[in-house]
C-alpha cells in the first residue's frame, strides 16, 4: 500500500499515478547475500592442493531500496515539527493540493500539502508571506527529493483569521462589490420581509418584536441558518440565496448577536459576501454590535449596528407613514376636485353651442343603423352558411353511396353542366335584378318631392326652416319665409296675405 507521503511534488498526474501504485513497486527488503558456492574439483590430481579463500561478499542495494531507507530513517527521526519561512512557489494543482517552497535566506525546502488541510486554511498562501508550518519529513522517491509534508499553515506574526480577512476585503474591493452606486435603496414600508438568521439566539427575538411594533402588519418569513461554527458560511449563503427566490419579498435582514471574531467568522466568508451582492432584493447587513466590521457589511446595501436598529431600519412607523397617506390624499382630492370642475364647466360651455346640441341624437341614430346593417350582415352570412353546409352533408352522402372510382366521369360531366347552368342562372338572376333595381328606380323618381318641385312646384318654410307652411294663418305680414323651388331657394319677405274662399267660409 502507497504511503501518504509518496505523492509527487510538481506534477498531479504523477500523484495520481503514484495514488494507485506508487508505493506498490517498492517492496523496503534489502537484498539478501548470496552464498559463494563451492567449485567443483578440477581434477584428481589436484585434490591435495589447498583451496583458495573466498571474498567477501558485497551488499548491493537498488536506489529504490536506499530511497526507502532514508525515507524511513527520516521519519522515524524526525517527528512532527515546526518549521518557520518564506513561502515561494505556491502552486494550486487541479486536485486541490498545494505545493510551495519553504526558504530562509540560506536554504529552502521544497513542501507539500493535501486538499483535505488546504480546504481548512483560513487565508490563501501567496509567494513572500512568511509563515510558520507544522509537519513531517519525508521523501519523494521517484526524484530522490526530501519534502515536508505539511499538515498545518499560518502566517507569522499575523493571525490567520485577520490575514484572511484583509485579503478578501482586498479582493472584493477592487472587484467592485463595496461600491456606492450599486447600493440599492429600502422599500418605504415593505409588506414582506426576509430574515436569514439562528433561532436560537437573541436575534431573531429582538427584530420580531421591533417589527411588530412599528408595523403589526408586515410578513416576516425567517429561514432558519447556522451562524457560526463550521458549515455555517454555506448554510449563510442557501438560506439567502432560498430567501430572494420567495416571491413577494421585498428586503433581507442577515445578522446575528455579537461574539469573538471567530464568532463573527462565517459572515466574512467569500461564498457569504457573493450570495448577498447576488440577491435580487436589498439586504440589510446586522452583524454583532456597533464596533463590529465584517466583510458583509461592506458587500450589503446598508449596515445596521444591531439586529434591533436593522429593524427600525427596514420599518418606518407605521402612524407616521399613515398620516402622510393622509395628507397626501387630502391634497390629492383637493386637485382632482378643482381639475373636475374645470372641465365640467368646459363641458357646459361645448355642450351649449348649436353645433354640438343635436350631435349625440346624430351619433345614437347611426349607431342604430350600424347595428341593423351589422345584425342583417350577420344573419345573411349565417343562412348563407347553413346552405352551405346542408349541401355539403348532402353531397358528402351522396357520394358515400357511390363508387368513386367508377363514376368518376360522370361526376364530372354533371359538374361541368351544373357549373354551366349555374353561370346562366346567376347572368338571368343578374339581369332581372337589374331590370327590377331600374324599374323601382323610375317609380321612386316619378314619386320624388323634388320631381314635383322640377315641375315648377315650390314648398314654403318658415325662416328656420323647421315648418312647411300650408296656410296663410301660419304667416304674418313682414315674417320672413323660405321656398324652395326645383333648383334653388328664396328668401322672402310676406307683404300681404290672401285667404283661400274655402278657408273664408
């Protein structure tokens, strides 16, 4: 089985390779002597003379068997240690490992470290920080190169947490996540609020109740997330990333009671910051007390000192908000009444002209006519339809009792003389209609009052026109009078009327 400590250096593929079998190949066994064998006699004569004394014998090792041995003597001499340097080098392979080079101002080491402690490292190793590594000596057999297998990094000098914390402040800054303008405001007076915190502390206890006392009838959906410990950042960011997608919401609160910056850690972990510049709707960063600083607060849209503030924050007072509805209702009526008045009595003053005061009588009798022509239209179309369709079931079952095929021919033929008789009929129907439209034309002409008046007849109205006078009672002498003649009208003034005898008597 392959040793932990016989992955590669540099090359991924290499540790791969030497995951699998590596370790396999070398058996650790040196090679045992051999036993210098006897030569046989040469010869009987010869069987008196002494035999020679044999060499000693050599122990040849393969460089696979001494790269074991020193690997072994280098661990079971040095243990687990502690070793201070300058990181260079640094190299994240694909598989999550990191390589690096630890060195001082006269030597160096190369070293090695696994995913599963590099996934644990609080701030990112970068070439020039000096750090202090904890681990075990041991060899890298296919280069014959000695390496410290790394267990455990922090930088010297500086704690790991706050490193890590300014290096993603950094980060984040110049990505342009702490930027003023892509702060988005807060909703006057939301219906819907999102709380992403524990519910087990204060928190949640102190903005419910804020909440419910300056606005008693707001939604408050709490999705449940750890807020410290391990886990708890990408438990953070599902539970905001859960919260945006509820529809309705309309502002975040995320936050929690004060505590250590080990406390307070989860809320400066990268995946927290994104899932909150990601959020579809504005969040209000509460994070601990109102000294506390987390990288949350600089990613949200606004900063609360506390979880109490926040709800203050995201709540104006409901009486105040209401009294302003209030006014603004008031002015609202106000400007609509005098608007209303304004065009009412506009109204008034169009309605009053003489142009204007038939017109709706006008409008209701063509909209009558519209509606006849329409209702004719539509019931002219509806028969049309339904002789259409009794014709076509009557044509679809006579040719059911026919064979197709056979009588094709004379399918034809009857078509081609009923398409000739049909275009005879409609050019006789044409023409009669015809003759019949011209005929009703000359009735209605010699019927026509104005063929009457082209005679030389004339019709007497009154000055306005809305009155045909038939007796002289209905006129006064100096009354003005209108006749209309067969082409044309006169203007006339009435100077003397004469009574018919029959109208005397």
């Amino acid at each position: 089985m392959a040793s932990l400590f016989d992955l590669p250096f540099e090359d991924d593929d290499a540790a791969d390779l030497m995951a699998g079998d590596g370790g396999a190949a070398v058996s650790g066994k040196p090679t045992e002597p051999r036993e210098a064998k006897p030569e046989p006699d040469m010869a009987p004569s010869m069987s008196a003379v002494r035999a020679p004394r044999p060499s000693p014998v050599r122990r040849v090792l393969t460089v696979s068997e001494l790269t074991v041995r020193l690997r072994d003597t280098l661990e079971s001499q040095f243990g687990e240690l502690w070793v201070e340097g300058e990181l260079s080098n640094c190299k994240n392979a694909n598989a999550g490992h990191l390589y690096f080079t630890l060195k001082d101002g006269s030597a160096q080491i190369r070293g090695f470290m696994f995913r599963s402690a590099v996934r644990y490292l609080k701030f990112r190793p970068a070439d020039g920080l000096r750090v202090v590594a904890r681990g075990k000596i041991s060899v890298y057999e296919p280069r014959g190169e000695y390496q410290l297998v790394c267990e455990h990094l922090e930088p010297h000098g500086l704690g790991a947490l706050q490193l890590a914390y300014d290096q993603l402040r950094k980060r984040l800054e110049a990505e342009g996540l702490f930027e003023t303008a892509r702060k988005r405001p807060l909703p006057a007076l939301p219906r819907k609020i999102g709380v992403v915190t524990s519910l087990e502390g204060a928190a949640i206890r102190d903005i419910i109740k804020v909440l419910r006392r300056r606005h008693a009838s707001v939604q408050i959906l709490v999705r449940p997330a750890r807020v410290q410990g391990e886990g708890a950042a990408l438990d953070l960011a599902r539970a905001i990333k859960a919260i945006g997608r509820v529809p309705g919401v309309e502002v975040l609160i995320v936050g929690r009671g004060g505590g250590s910056i080990e406390d307070l850690w989860a809320f400066n972990e990268e995946i927290v910051a994104r899932a909150i510049a990601m959020s579809p709707v504005p969040v209000v960063s509460a994070v601990g007390h109102e000294t506390d600083y987390t990288i949350a607060d600089f990613v949200a849209d606004l900063r609360a000192p506390t979880p109490s503030a926040a709800a203050e924050m995201v709540v104006a007072a409901k009486d105040e908000f209401s009294a302003r509805i209030d006014r603004l209702r008031q002015r609202l009526h106000g400007a609509a009444g005098v608007r209303l008045d304004r065009w009412h009595r506009r109204l008034n003053a169009l309605e009053g002209r003489p142009a204007i005061a038939g017109f709706p009588g006008r409008i209701a009798m063509r909209a009558r006519h519209a509606s006849e022509l329409s209702y004719a239209l539509l019931r002219l179309a509806r028969d049309r339809v339904m002789l259409r369709d009794r014709q076509v079931r009557d044509l679809s079952r006579q040719l059911g009792t026919y064979d197709l095929g056979r009588r094709l021919q004379e399918i034809r033929t009857r078509l081609v003389g009923a398409d000739g008789h049909l275009a005879r009929e409609i050019a006789g129907r044409h023409h009669r209609a015809d003759s019949a439209l011209r005929e009703s034309a000359s009735r209605l002409e010699a019927l026509s009052p104005l063929a009457v008046l082209a005679r030389g007849y004339a019709v007497c109205w009154n000055a306005d026109r809305t009155r045909v006078i038939r007796e002289t009672s209905q006129t006064e002498v100096g009354e003005e009078v209108r006749v209309t003649l067969g082409k044309g009208e006169l203007r006339c003034e009435v100077r003397d009327r004469t009574a018919s005898p029959k109208d005397t008597n």
